[in-house]
C-alpha cells in the first residue's frame, strides 16, 4: 500500500557519532544547515548528551551555541535533543530538579522535540521529565531500544510501548536499532505487534548500519505501521552510522511509497560533507558485510568507534576481536543490558579490562558495580550471582550497597554560581571547572576558512566546468588541486593534500 512517509536526519547527531567519535565542528554544520531546513525532513537531530562532552572536551565550544546558531537557521523544520535515562550530562542518576533543569535550558536553547531513552527501559528514569517536557510546549518521543536476548521479546516491548503511553502520554514512539541486529524477519513480528500497541501515535524506526541489514529492514517495517525513518546524508551515513538518505528514499520510492524530501537540497549537503569530511582528514561511512558476530556483544556505532580509537592509543588494536567477543559474556552475565549509553560503554569497558589483565572482573569500574547493584534502575534480567558477587568484592568499597536518593541540588547550584546563566551552571556541574573555565578562556578555533560556502562553490563550479589544466588553490594550511576529468587528458579526477 502506497503511503508518505517522513524521514528524519540525523547526520548531525548519530552520524559522525558513529563514524567520527562525534567530532564534527559546528563550523562544518553552519554552511549547509538552511539546505538542511529546505531538504523535506520532519526534524533534525542536533544535539545528543555526549555531542556537549565532545564539544567542550575536545572542539573547545559551546554546545548551546552550537544549539542556538543551528536553531537560527532552521525556520521550518523542527531541531530534535535528548532525555539520556535521568543522567543528563554524566552516567548517574541525578537530582530530579537537575534534570528538570536539562528540559528547561535545552527548550530555551532552540530545541523543539526531546526524545527520552534509558537502557533498561526503567521508566521511573523517563517519564517524569517527558511529561515536564510536554507541559513546557515540546513534543516528545520515547525510543524503545531494540536488543536480541532471552528477555526482549515482542511482549515485553508492547507491554513498554503500553506502559510509557500511560505514564507520559507520548507523541511518538520510535524503535531504536542502536546495534544494526534487527532484521526484517524480527520486524514482521515487532512492528505489527507495536502497531497494534500504539495506535494512532506515529511508529518510528531508528537503525544502524553494523551488518548491512536496515534498507531490507526499513521496507519490511514500513510494509508492517512504521511511518518514520531515520537517516543520515551521505557520505556521513552507512557503516556504524544509520544508512544514507539517498538509497533509502530511492528504496522508498521504488516501492511506491512518496516522500517530501527534495533530492537536489540532498545532493547539495552531501557535497558539503564529501569536501568537509576531505579537509578534516574523516572517514566516509561505506556499507558493511554480515558480521553475526555483531548479534553477540551488539556494541552500537558510537562506542564501536571510541572502542577502536581507544585500543589503536593503547597499542592494541590486534585486540579488537578479543574484546568484541568478551563483550557479549559480559552482557548475558550482567542480565542482558542493552547496548546504549550508559550500558555499551560499561560492558565494552568492563570487556576490555578483562582481556587486558587476564583476570576477568579483577578490575571492575565504579560504574559496573553500581549498575549491578540497581543504580541505574532495575536491570532486565538478574546479574549472574557468581560475577555479583567478584563485582561487589572487588569494586569499589566506597560505593554504598543500597543506592542513595539523590537530593535537591540546583539551590546549590544557582547559590556556587550566582552570577551565571543556567546554561553555564548545567556545564559546571557535569564537567571538571578547569575544563569549563579552559572553554570560555580559550574556545577553539574555527574550521579552517576554506570550509566557507564560496570556497566550495568555486570547487563545484570548475568540477561541473570540466577543466582542461590542472587548478591550484591554497589557502592557511590547506592546498588543493583540481586536475581534468578522465577523457580531458587526465588520469585522475582531483587530489587534496
């Protein structure tokens, strides 16, 4: 049956998560967000919780700058944040006027839908903030996440799909395929069984491109209630990352199926990108082969490529293998966590210490224990009594048996910072001072000037002009050559260096 879909992008969020360890400058955004704005998305996602520890860590910037200055550009087309479970900026739980706070400043920073997760699917983490969300104007949307276990069965995702309609009256609901491993065969099942669930409310799918399996699974579950596809813009999709908006829409269509996005306003983005991603030396997103392995420790894009980083620092990346497949005891021994943050990084971690000392949880990180001992909620299934018992022996003493209530803190918080946007109160309480104070000292510079929309319209303009000698342009440290197309006397179609 025919339908028009919506397609949402989130080449600004889970694409270079995935693909760059969430390394790309607001400078590259800023020249292509108004094509963003005509491209024909339902929303696009900006900001998750880990882009504001990459940016003030490592790009020297400020998120809700980043926030604002996107938001100035997008006039049609809504921006799409974050309810990371009740941690906001860190991995624990917080004081429930913080994360009351995390809504206010992320509404008031140009945000206009906020979706919620946690990996547990612990509501009482969630649904508080969602319905404070809606109350102050924003739509909300609650992922499912999806994971192949004993425990996430069909059943039990109605009965969560069911349960947070109940407590937090959501807008939508998303299925969120954060390792790639639900195939269509899975979403014959699913997808019904959520229709069903949900009623009218729209269905969404959200997957990545681990194994090479959400083109087949994007069209099984459209045939089944999804409405809603989420995508990235070529070449900063595929491979970790979700899958490219050009070959779903041409999938899309060839099924019959119409779409409002305007392929022209797609291309022009992901010449944008091609040229970005050359300057700052990123890899492109390429389709990936059958891994079922994946199905095991299901590591999600983003930690897959921290995970990667990490190892080839520490002269290990011959270890990789070892790791990926130590994950996946780790997960069935720890109750079946889902493989999304917090919960990937604590079993990949946990994982790796194991294999780089030999001795499997003689190093366990605060963050393991407490998830074992319900920290973070109550965990899907039951830890393994023999590892409860080696994590509680030998985590840390200082971590308290039962988990303690968090108490008030913005008081607090506004009282140490009195003279302080809450925006700058939110960093400095989730990120070291000096860091924060690095920031607004010194804020890091922007992408090199040759990433200016001019620049790359000249580029375009002697590509598409088919020049007949070799061009060269430099500008700061950047030098590029264009050279003749094939069949103009060249043998090769351009370089950079």
């Amino acid at each position: 049956m025919t339908r028009r879909l919506r397609l949402f992008d989130t080449t600004l969020r889970d694409g270079h998560q995935c693909l760059w360890a969430t390394r790309m400058p607001t400078a590259m955004m800023l020249p292509v967000v108004e094509t963003f704005d005509c491209a024909g998305f339902s929303a696009i996602e900006l900001m998750g919780n880990v882009h504001f520890d990459a940016c003030v860590r490592y790009l020297r910037e400020d998120p809700f700058e980043r926030l604002r200055e996107v938001k100035k550009r997008l006039v049609r087309t809504p921006v799409q944040g974050f309810i990371r479970s009740a941690c906001v900026l860190g991995f624990d739980i917080e004081p429930a006027d913080i994360n009351r706070l995390w809504v206010d400043v992320l509404l008031r920073n140009g945000t206009d839908r906020l979706v919620a997760f946690d990996g547990l699917h612990d509501f009482d983490n969630t649904a508080p903030h969602l319905k404070y969300a809606k109350e102050n104007g924003a739509r909300t949307v609650h992922w499912l996440i999806f994971s192949d276990s004993p425990v996430h069965t069909d059943e039990m995702y109605v009965a969560k799909a069911r349960e947070i309609i109940a407590r937090a009256d959501v807008d939508e609901i998303v299925i969120q395929d954060t390792s790639g491993i639900l195939t269509p065969e899975r979403a014959a099942t699913l997808v019904p069984a959520l229709r069903a669930a949900v009623g009218d409310r729209p269905l969404g799918l959200h997957s990545h491109c681990l194994v090479g399996l959400p083109q087949r699974t994007y069209l099984e579950a459209v045939r089944h209630g999804v409405d809603g596809l989420y995508t990235c813009v070529s070449p900063v999709a595929d491979g970790n990352a979700p899958p490219s908006v050009q070959t779903t829409a041409r999938n899309l269509r060839h099924a019959g199926h119409e779409l409002d996005i305007d392929d022209a306003a797609i291309d022009a983005i992901g010449r944008h990108l091609e040229a970005g991603t050359a300057l700052l030396g990123k890899p492109a997103g390429r389709p990936r082969d059958f891994d079922l392995g994946q199905f095991d420790h299901q590591i999600p894009g983003g930690v897959m490529s921290n995970l990667i980083a990490n190892l080839e620092q520490a002269g290990m990346a011959d270890r990789l293998a070892e790791v990926l497949e130590e994950s996946g005891r780790v997960r069935a021994e720890l109750g079946w966590p889902i493989m999304v943050t917090p919960f990937s990084q604590h079993v990949a971690v946990q994982a790796a210490l194991n294999v780089i000392h030999g001795d499997r949880y003689g190093v366990v990180p605060d963050e393991v224990k407490k998830y074992a001992l319900g920290y973070f909620g109550k965990p899907s299934a039951p830890v393994d009594p023999d590892v409860l018992d080696r994590v509680v022996e030998r985590g840390s003493r200082a971590i308290a048996l039962e988990p303690p209530v968090p108490e008030p803190a913005v008081e607090r918080l506004r009282r140490r910072h009195p003279g302080l946007d809450d925006e700058e109160r939110m960093l400095r309480h989730s990120f070291p001072e000096d860091v924060i104070d690095d920031l607004y000292a010194r804020p890091g510079d922007n992408l090199p000037r040759t990433m200016a929309v001019p620049f790359l319209d000249l580029i375009d303009r002697l590509r598409e002009g088919n020049v007949s000698a070799p061009v060269p342009a430099r500008a700061a440290d950047i030098d590029v050559t264009l050279a003749p197309a094939a069949g103009a006397g060249a043998t090769d179609g351009g370089s950079a260096a």
